[in-house]
C-alpha cells in the first residue's frame, strides 16, 4: 500500500475509489498526566504527550490502510491528519485521504 500526501503518484493512472478514514481517541494513565502537568511548570517538551500522539497517528493512518484495502486499493492519496482536544490528557487523531487503484 503506497500513503502520499500528493494527489498523484508519478508514472501512475489512478482511478478514484473514494474517502478512506481512520481515527483513534487515546489518553494517558493518570500518572503520566500528573507528572506533565509539572513538567509545564518549568516548561520544555511533554515526551509522554508527545508519544501519545505518535502512537495515535500510527493507529488511525493504520486504520485508513486497511479501510482501503477493503476496497481494494493499491494506494491512499491526499493523505491529511487532524486532531483535537476531547477532554484533560485526551486527544482525538483522523487520518484521511482518497482511496485510489492503478489502471
């Protein structure tokens, strides 16, 4: 499965099959929360927040890939993330773009 965040893939024909999306809501424990809301105190970077969220995009572009080989893609172009604030230690990740096959 070829992820582009181009509209194209050089050399290729494609033929759009349409929208795929994926999305994971994660959080961390209470104990990690407690020890980076110090951590913005003195301030520097969150790392547990940091993974969270890395975690979180590898989940929902994982959850896009195999919603589009369902269709039976052989690519995802126009790849896009978002995300927001669900509540305290809580983020939502959408990872989107257009299912496509080679022709």
């Amino acid at each position: 499965m070829i992820l582009v965040n181009t509209d194209y893939i050089t050399g290729k024909n494609l033929e759009m099959l349409g929208l795929v999306k994926g999305s994971t809501i994660q959080s961390k424990n209470i104990g990690r929360d407690i020890t980076q809301s110090f951590k913005t105190l003195v301030g520097g970077e969150l790392k547990a927040y940091n993974e969270m969220m890395n975690e979180a995009r590898a989940l929902a572009t994982k959850r896009m890939a195999e919603e589009a080989e369902q269709m039976g893609a052989d690519a995802v172009v126009n790849i896009r993330y978002a995300s927001s604030a669900i509540m305290q230690g809580a983020a939502e990740v959408i990872a989107y773009g257009t299912a496509v096959k080679f022709i």
